[in-house]
C-alpha cells in the first residue's frame, strides 16, 4: 500500500489534467492520494506534517504565463529536503530548466496528454517500484509524549517566553529548549536524540544567534514540521515565494497577539480531520487503506469496483458500493446496530467517550507506523459518535482500529472501551 503525496493546481483550467493523472494514480497504479482537508490558510508545517505520512511524491505542474506555480515548487523542494521520491509531470510549454535534471520527469500536452497514457503509467511504475512493496514505515526511535523543539526563546523578554512555553505545554506538548541541549561534543547523543523525537518545532526567527542558526539548520535539514514567527514588523519578507512560507507577524503594531498566532499556525499544523463535515470522508479514507493494507501489498480483483472515492471538498465521484455518499448521507450496517444492541445495557457512552479519549491519547503517544496513527483516528471518530450518543456508529469506527486499539487498552486499563472493542472486533 503506497499513500502518495499530490502537488497539484487546484484552478478550474486544471481539472480536466487533474483528473487524469488522479485516474493514473489511483486507478491505474492502485497508490492512494494523502487525505488532506481544504483549509482556508497553509503554512510550511501542515505540508511537512503531511509529507511524513507519505511515501512519495507526484507533482503535476500545468503551465501558467506568470510561470509555474510557487506553491507546487515549494512542496516539491519539501520533497527534496525530506528525501521522499519525486515524480513530476511538467506541461510541454515550460522551459527545461525548472527542475533539478536529477528529478525523474514527464512531460504532458495540454491537449494530447490522454494520448501519452503509456508514459506516464511508466513513469509512475518506476516511482513505485523504487518506494518498494511494501514501502517500510517511519521509524520512530521511542514513543512518548509528543514533543516541541523551541529556538530563539533566549531572544525573547521574560513575559513573551513564558507565553510561548505555557501555550506549548498546555496544548499537550513536552516542551524542549533546544539551545539548552549541549552541541559541543557529538558523541554525546542527547542533540541526536532531541532532533529524532521531535513532532514539530517552534522558531521565533528574530534571534540571529549561533546556537540558534545551528538549530535552525538542523531542523531544516531534517524537513521537521516549523511553524516561524517574528515579533519584527520590519521582518525582512521575500516575494520570491509565497508569503504563507515565510514566518508570521505577531505582537507587534496591528498583527494579531502571539497567542493568537500560535493557536491559528498549530491549528494548521495538527489539522483537525475529526469536525462533522469531515466525518464521512475520515470513515471512508481509512476503510479504504484498512482493506488496502490487510492485503499484504496484493490486491483482489474487485477490490477497486467495490470502494473507489475521489473526495474533493462536497463533491464526491463513487464507482461500486459504497454506504453512504455526500456530506448529507448517513448509512448504519445492520451488522454494527446489532452488536450495539447486546452492548447497550451494559456501555455508559458518556464514560466510553472519555475512556475513548484517554484510549486515543495513549495510542497517540505509541504509534510507530502509519497503521497506528489510522488506528487512532479510527478510536477519535468512535469517541465522537459516543458524545452524540451515536452507539452503531461507536461500533462501526472501533471495528476499524483493530486488534492494536485493544491492545493499547488493555495497557492503560479503560475497561468500557476494552468492552466495546471486544463486542466490536468480535473477540
């Protein structure tokens, strides 16, 4: 199972290309397009955040007379830098020299490009058969609380670092000071370990110093999540890429108070799937990479007819069966609805929600591979379906995060959501 990073236009001109190269991904090569809500902002760490969950990259560069797009551009440097493998697809009017040679690339017409079916499905063939199958999952050295690397608080007066720290720490983040961490020797392995464990990093880009250009560097090397932040409002910005890339304005003149920036760039960041209008899509998402995964990399023959979506904000483009279509739709199994029925007597859904979040934060803490994090958001849906008192739906979603799920709870001890688990997974 390979989940693939998309770069692409999402102008109306582009949509016909779009979905050809959709159609070659998913149909043709049987890889899966990352799910990533549409959000009305974007900055550097959702890309990054997003990039990590992937295997590789496929960027389709359509033609433009101002140029080709800045955002594409950039994620395919984030695809660089993080040494994810790259394909890009290029429209035969852009000049050659937009790309590193290195890069593998294709070229399309804008209006013959069906015609060149056969090489675009080689191209993308190469691309999968070098991420391997199946493509090995991130290793991660331990697993614990998730963690926030801090550079530049030294450049901060007392009251602005101790805002950043409180907000750090109480949105559920180890908080780590990395110009604290001694640099000096390299056999000693705490900067190693510091930079392996971190999830995202929080850069005030005002301090100039050694220790934090070292930091600064070493981040960016390793294609860490970064939200930045300025406190100058004679911040240096560029026009050479787009200004969502670059730091933020806060506390200062008529920008926004730091809190507030903080909240809006790890809101972006963290990415909430778990919002109403996104449930349906999440359940099917992840029903769809389960059934892809437990295959062993092998598909069935009619594995495609029976759930292919291309979801794109409301619009949704269904072949075979499928439960429920569109942002209205609701459908229940018969099968959930009569295993919550033996459940019901005994399953308090107000303290199953909240054994569920405790389940959930655990198995947060543990995820080591991308089944693991699908396992998490499986228990997140089932912890929102039993607050709206939704008991087939709970059984639904834990029947999704599988065997691992009942083993987290076992661990912590949440003897409701061990129950629902049992019932669910038949156990």
């Amino acid at each position: 199972m390979h989940i693939i990073y998309w770069a692409h236009s999402y102008r109306d001109e582009d949509a016909d290309i779009n979905d050809h190269f959709a159609g070659l991904i998913e149909e043709g090569e049987r890889m899966f397009m990352n799910l990533d809500p549409p959000s009305d902002s974007v900055n550097e760490s959702k890309l990054n955040q997003n990039l990590r969950s992937c295997d590789g990259m496929v960027a389709v560069l359509p033609w433009r007379a101002t140029g080709p797009s800045k955002y594409i551009l950039f994620e395919i440097g984030l695809s660089l830098r993080a040494r994810k493998p790259v394909i890009a697809f290029l429209d035969d009017r852009l000049g050659g020299d937009v790309l590193p040679a290195r890069i593998l690339q294709r070229r399309f017409s804008h209006r013959t490009y069906f015609r060149q079916f056969r090489e675009h499905t080689h191209a993308l063939r190469a691309l999968k058969n070098y991420m391997g199958e199946p493509p090995p999952s991130r290793y991660q050295p331990r697993a614990g609380q998730r963690t926030c690397g801090s550079i530049g608080l030294a450049a901060l007066d007392s009251d602005t670092r101790k805002l950043a720290y409180r907000f750090v720490t109480e949105r559920g983040y180890l908080h780590a000071d990395l110009e604290k961490v001694d640099i000096a020797n390299p056999l000693t392995f705490h900067a190693v370990e510091y930079l392996a464990n971190l999830d995202v990093v929080l850069r005030f880009v005002d301090s100039r110093g050694p220790r934090s250009m070292y930091w600064a560097g070493a981040a960016s090397a390793a294609a860490l999540p970064s939200i930045t932040i300025t406190l100058d409002e004679n911040h240096p910005f560029t026009d050479r890429f787009p200004r969502e890339f670059q730091p933020r304005l806060a506390h200062v003149g008529s920008a926004p108070p730091l809190d507030e920036v903080l909240k809006t760039e790890f809101d972006l960041y963290e990415q909430d799937f778990l919002t109403l209008k996104h449930a349906d899509q999440i359940r099917r998402y992840t029903r769809m990479l389960l059934r892809a995964g437990g295959l062993d990399g092998h598909y069935e023959r009619n594995t495609r007819q029976q759930i292919t979506e291309v979801v794109m904000g409301d619009k949704y483009s269904v072949s075979g069966q499928a439960g429920a279509v569109g942002p209205q739709a609701h459908a229940h199994d018969m099968t959930f609805t009569q295993t919550w029925n033996q459940l019901e007597s005994k399953v308090d859904l107000a303290r199953l929600a909240d054994e569920l979040q405790r389940l959930r934060q655990a198995m947060e803490r543990e995820a080591s591979e991308p089944g693991h994090k699908l396992a998490a958001g499986a228990v997140a849906a089932a912890e929102q379906s039993a607050r709206q008192k939704d008991g087939p739906k709970v059984i639904e979603y834990l029947k999704s995060a599988g065997q691992w799920s009942f083993k987290i709870a076992e661990q912590i001890g949440v003897e409701v959501a061990k129950s629902a688990l049992k019932g669910a997974l038949g156990l």
